[in-house]
C-alpha cells in the first residue's frame, strides 16, 4: 500500500490579505511547519499545490523532498487544487490530504488515520470532524472534477461511500484564513 500527502497551499489568501504561506511561524514559515510535520507521517511521497504568490512561497519555503504542482485555477476554491493533483496519483494507493495552512495536525492520528478500511476517512476531534481527510484509489475520479472550496466535505456527506472517523486527539486544529486565526494558532503553538 503506497501513501501520498497532498499538502494544499494554493490559496489567493483573500481574507488575509497577503500569503499565508509565508507567515512567520516557530522561526519559518507557516507552510514549512506544515511541510515537516507532513515529511513526520511517514508518506511515501508528498505533493504540495501551489497558485496564489507561488513565485514568493517557491523563493522562501523548503521544498526538499516534496513535488510542487502549480494550480493555474486557485481562485476557484482548493477542489481546484486537489483536481490539479489527481494526474500525479499514478502510482498511490491511497491520498491524505492536508491543509498547508494547518500544522498542527499530529502525524500519529495521519498514520492512523493511512489504515482506514473504507474509501473515505475523516479524523474525528473533541469537537467535530476536521482534516486530514482520506482517499482510496476507487475515489480518485472523483477528485478530479471537484470544484468549490468544500468539494471534500460534499463528497464525504454524499452517502455515495463509506466512511470510517479516525479518533484524534484535542480540538480540530487552527487553519489560517484570517487574523485573527493566526493570531490563534500562535498563541496556541507558545502553550505547546
């Protein structure tokens, strides 16, 4: 079985209003953070997507190890992003994807997370469901026609497969869409 990380950082940024990718986060970026804790899970490759200020986030941020795939259509939503990356899946089994705007995601409970039976799987927190989200091969097609900023959870509450929730622990962890959600995230990351 042959895991691939596919990391979302395409996004335009729009309610931040400059690239979250490049926030400074634990003497990085916040796109790093998630990168290592990405390379932490043990996959055995890593895409990440990029669109909104590729040129800056490729000039700053540590792509060792890991295949960037351009998203020309990142303003449409990150369905745009994970349909820019089916082509790159040839060789996978199964796809974990992650948000780049999320580090605080534990690699234990993504390697869990990997041994899902179902074709769906969704990590399961204190206080609702949240990334990372799993998917088997069967599934690929349909990530390549998504569209839409939650084409990942129409497609998990479609009924159309099942889905096994993978306990994790703590709270959903932060993602960055706006200030105050960073401001969030670091307070959070000076307490861990």
């Amino acid at each position: 079985m042959t895991v691939t990380g596919l990391v979302l950082a395409g996004g335009g940024s729009r309610r931040l209003g400059e690239p979250k990718q490049l926030l400074p986060f634990r003497g990085r970026t916040l796109l790093d953070a998630t990168l290592d804790m990405a390379r932490a899970c043990g996959f055995d490759e890593i895409l990440v997507t990029l669109g909104g200020s590729a040129e800056a986030v490729r000039a700053q941020v540590d792509f060792a190890g890991v295949r960037v795939i351009d998203n020309p259509d990142f303003g449409s939503g990150c369905g745009s992003s994970i349909s820019s990356a089916v082509p790159f899946l040839t060789e996978t089994d199964r796809l974990v994807l992650l948000l780049g705007d999320q580090p605080g995601i534990q690699p234990a409970a993504v390697r869990r997370l990997c041994a899902a039976p179902t074709p769906l799987g969704v990590c399961r927190y204190a206080d609702g469901l949240g990334h990372p989200f799993l998917f088997h091969r069967e599934v690929f097609g349909e990530l390549a026609n998504l569209h839409g900023d939650k084409a990942v959870w129409k497609l998990l509450h479609s009924g159309r497969y099942p889905v096994t929730e993978v306990d994790a622990e703590g709270t959903v962890p932060i993602d960055v869409d706006t200030r105050k959600d960073y401001e969030r995230l670091l307070r959070s990351s000076e307490q861990s």
